[in-house]
C-alpha cells in the first residue's frame, strides 16, 4: 500500500487521469495535490528582485487555487480527502523536492499529452521527475 501519494496537477487531461488513477488504485492513501506555478529563467531573473513576484504570477497562482480546488472536488466525489498545495519554481525541481522533503512514497504524474510520434516520449517534466526521483514513479497516459 501506498500511504503518501505526491500528485503534481495542471489541469490537463493527462493530469485529470493520473488524479482518476491515483483515487480508484490507492483509496486510502493520503493524496497531496501539488500545483507548481513556473518561475521564469534566464533575462528576467537576472533582474528580478528577491521580494517581487514575476511578470503574470498572481494570476497563476489564482489559476492554480482554482486547479487544486478542482482536484479536492474530484477526491471528495470519490470520499477522499485530500492535501493541496500550491508553489512555485521550476515544476520539476519542486516534485522531486517535495516528494523526498515530505516522505513522499510514490508520485504519480500525468504524462505529456502529444500525437504523432512524440507521443512514445515523456514530457518534459514527467520524464526529469522520473530520472531523478528518489521515490517511484508511476506515470498516467
């Protein structure tokens, strides 16, 4: 059994199923949703000050208040409850931290939603949060 499960959410459709995954596979697991509001790189935060907030951020955490909200409504359809959070940073930095910072025993991550022939590859985040994990991954298609 798995006790504490980290889920990273963004909405999307693969997220939407790995939340879907994480409820019918592990009920009675404690279920942290995470909503990781992307810090920029480069040129800006060669001039960012430590106190202010990036170009957008406020309206992205707004936009992630109503995403975690939406999982919490999910699970408790489901009679489960859940823990939310919403950070922010580079998303896959704050996963693998998470998880090993708050005895995180498995992630489940939602995987890259592309057609063709990119869809045989992880997105990007997924496929960083598996290699580096120290916790096991399950990744939802």
């Amino acid at each position: 059994m798995n006790d504490r499960i980290l889920l990273p959410y963004d909405g999307s459709d693969p997220a939407k199923d790995a939340l879907q995954y994480t409820l019918e596979t592990f009920p009675e697991s404690e279920l942290h949703v995470l909503y990781v509001v992307p810090e920029p790189e480069g040129y800006w935060m060669a001039f960012k000050d430590d106190d202010s907030d990036p170009p957008g951020y406020e309206k992205a955490r707004q936009r992630g208040a109503e995403l975690v909200s939406e999982a919490a409504e999910t699970a408790s359809e489901h009679g489960s409850d859940v823990e939310t959070e919403i950070a922010r940073g580079q998303p896959e930095d704050v996963i693998v931290d998470r998880a090993e910072r708050e005895d995180i025993e498995t992630v489940v991550i939602g995987s890259h939603g592309r057609e063709g022939f990119s869809r045989i590859l992880l997105g990007s985040v997924a496929e960083t949060v598996v290699h580096r994990s120290s916790v096991p991954v399950v990744v939802v298609r």
